[in-house]
C-alpha cells in the first residue's frame, strides 16, 4: 500500500532523528542484532497502533482486513521499515529473524464507523500531552538523591516532577520537612550545572542533553552530590538576576556593549566563576546561599561582579581576531561558544587568577 496506507493519518512518518524514531531503532536492533533484549519487552514499551478499515472478519480461521488505514503509529511504521532497510541483507539480521517474528504491538482497529468518529479519534490518539526529555528522567536515581540532598541540607523541595510542587499543600510540605516555600527547578539546575562547566553552546539545547545519555551523566554525576548546596544555591539564583546584570552593564555604554543582550548564558556561566572565585565565597554562602529569596546585597554583589568583571572579560576579547570581523558583521554567535568561554577565562587568570571551578 506504501503511503497510501497513511492517507488518514495527521502525518507521514518523520525524520528518522526525531526522539521517538531512535528510540524505536534502538529497541529494533537491542532485539534483533545484538540479542540482548527480549522481543516481548517491545509491546511494553509501546502505546500500540490504531486502524480504520472498511471491514473487518473472520473467515477459515484468520481475521480479513480490508482497506485498513493508519490512523496513530506511523512513527513505529516507518522506523521498522528503515530498520529493515538499513540492515538488508546482513548476517546479524539473518540470525535474528525469529525475534523480529515475536515482536507484537496492540493494534486497534476500527470499523462500521462514521467520518466525525474517525477524525475524532485520529485527534485524540495523536493529541496526547508532550512528554519532554527531561520530564523522563524525574524519577532517575540521581534525580532522588538531589531531592534528599535539597531537603536534608537547606530545607528547599526539589522539583524533579513537573509542576508537583504547586500541587502540595502546606500539610505535605511540613510531612516531607520542607521550610521555604520555594522550589528548586530540575531544569534550571541543569543550566546552572552547565554554566558552572562552561558549557555555553548546550545551554540553548536542553533536549541534547537529556537525549544524550553521555552528557546526561556528565551533568549529574555523584560528585555533585558532595557540593556544598549553598554554592549551588548562590549560582542558580543567578539566572532570576540575568536581565538586571545585563541592565547594569549596557549602562556603562549602550551601543558599545548592546551585544551583552545576547550572551546571556555566556554572562551566566563568568559570573559562575566570579562567585566560585570569590576570596570571601564562604561568607557570601552564609549569607545568601541558604534562600532562594533574592537578596538585595545578592543582587548588589552580583551588579559589581557583572560590570567589573564579566562586562571587562567579554568586552576586551570582543575586540580581538577573529570576533572583531564577527561582530563588524552582525554575528555574534561566538559568544554562545565553550571555546569563547574559555578565552574569557583565560584572561581572568591573567587578570585576577581564577581558576576553572566547577559545581563537582
């Protein structure tokens, strides 16, 4: 039938990059290639396709389908198909054809319906709510561990779960010994991981982070459990501060330094190492890294830290070969860059000798 099949489907199948359709060549070839998944984990994993058919009978024994359309499922479809495409004529393929055989999904199939039903079930099975990447791993061990170190070290609840800390109430806050009445944001502390790292360039790509099991894993790895919380605390305030620095420092000349407004990750990340370099951090952590209130000596401390450090380190290498010619051409993409990060940090240790700290 090729693409005749999908006429009633909301879409064809799509990129074979897509999240899901990985995620399914992934299942595909643990199965049949490697042989070191079982074929019947498959059904489990899956939601199951839906079909409309004009009819649908049982004659001799066996079920006749006739004119069957697609109405959900056409990413699991044509991700089999290029599976099978991909690996044509392959030993490994060959050996593991019986386990291709025991794959199952549910199949709905509907029939002796009305056009309004159809439509209405097409939108229904293809209408569910987004699951982000990082809404997957809420319940990661990690993910806990962070919890508890939240709650036991500074009295703040983790939310790991979206939207879970708007749902509990005062009683369920109290029972979970929870003392603010502020959450720390799974999302958010990521960045504020990354910015620690200087990991600029995947600050603006969450989804890679949390697709990637590699960088899922370099960002929360068990070292950061034995971080000081308030450290932590004092660099993830920063992002609620983001706008004001850049204010501050477009005061000192607007034109002259109208690019900060599109380095805000990069600014996030330097004003990371600023905090984390600090000879006074000990008592910056006692002061400020114990709340997610933002403090007005917190906001002041972090003003200074912007216009005398981080407006001083972007700005100076922005004069420099290559960025220069960059920016005299409008492109300021550099400044999202680890490698710009770096030679920022380069000339803070010229200038004040900071050194690379991370949150780990």
């Amino acid at each position: 039938m090729k693409q005749r099949f999908f006429e009633r489907n909301i879409r064809a199948g799509l990129s074979e990059d897509e999240a899901p359709n990985r995620a399914i060549k992934k299942s595909l070839k643990e199965i049949a290639l490697d042989r070191v998944e079982s074929p019947s984990v498959f059904a489990f994993n899956h939601n199951g396709v839906t079909i409309f058919a004009e009819k649908f009978e049982r004659k001799d024994g066996i079920f006749q389908v006739t004119e069957p359309r697609l109405l959900n499922g056409a990413q699991t479809i044509t991700s089999f198909d290029t599976f099978l495409q991909l690996n044509k004529g392959s030993q490994r393929l060959e050996e593991g054809k019986d386990a291709l055989q025991d794959l199952w999904v549910l199949c709905k199939i509907i029939t002796n319906a009305t056009p309004r039903f159809v439509v209405t079930v097409t939108i229904n099975n293809n209408q569910q709510n987004p699951v982000k990447p990082w809404n997957l791993r809420a319940n990661d061990l990690i993910q806990l561990e962070f919890q508890d170190k939240f709650r036991d070290d500074l009295g703040i609840y983790y939310e790991r779960q979206e939207k879970m800390f708007e749902n509990l109430t005062d009683q369920d806050l109290e029972d979970l010994e929870i003392t603010q009445w502020k959450a720390i944001d799974l999302l958010r502390l990521t960045k504020t991981f990354l910015a620690s790292d200087g990991l600029v360039d995947r600050m603006s790509n969450m989804r890679l982070v949390f697709e990637n099991e590699s960088n899922y894993e370099q960002i929360f790895n068990k070292s950061r459990l034995s971080v000081d919380s308030r450290r932590i605390l004092l660099c993830y305030k920063v992002e609620r501060r983001l706008r004001k620095m850049v204010e501050a420092i477009m005061e000192k000349g607007e034109t002259k330094y109208a690019f900060i407004t599109r380095s805000r990750n990069l600014l996030w990340a330097i004003l990371c190492q600023a905090i984390l370099n600090d000879n006074e951090l000990e008592w910056y952590c006692e002061q400020y890294g114990q709340s997610l209130g933002i403090e007005a000596d917190y906001t002041n401390w972090l003003t200074q830290l912007a216009t005398t450090r981080a407006r001083l380190l972007i700005g100076n290498l922005i004069k420099e070969t290559p960025y220069a010619e960059h920016a005299r051409n409008d492109n300021y993409s550099f400044l999202r860059t680890q490698a710009f990060f770096r030679k920022c940090m380069d000339g803070a240790y010229e200038r004040w000798g900071w050194m690379m700290k991370r949150l780990k």
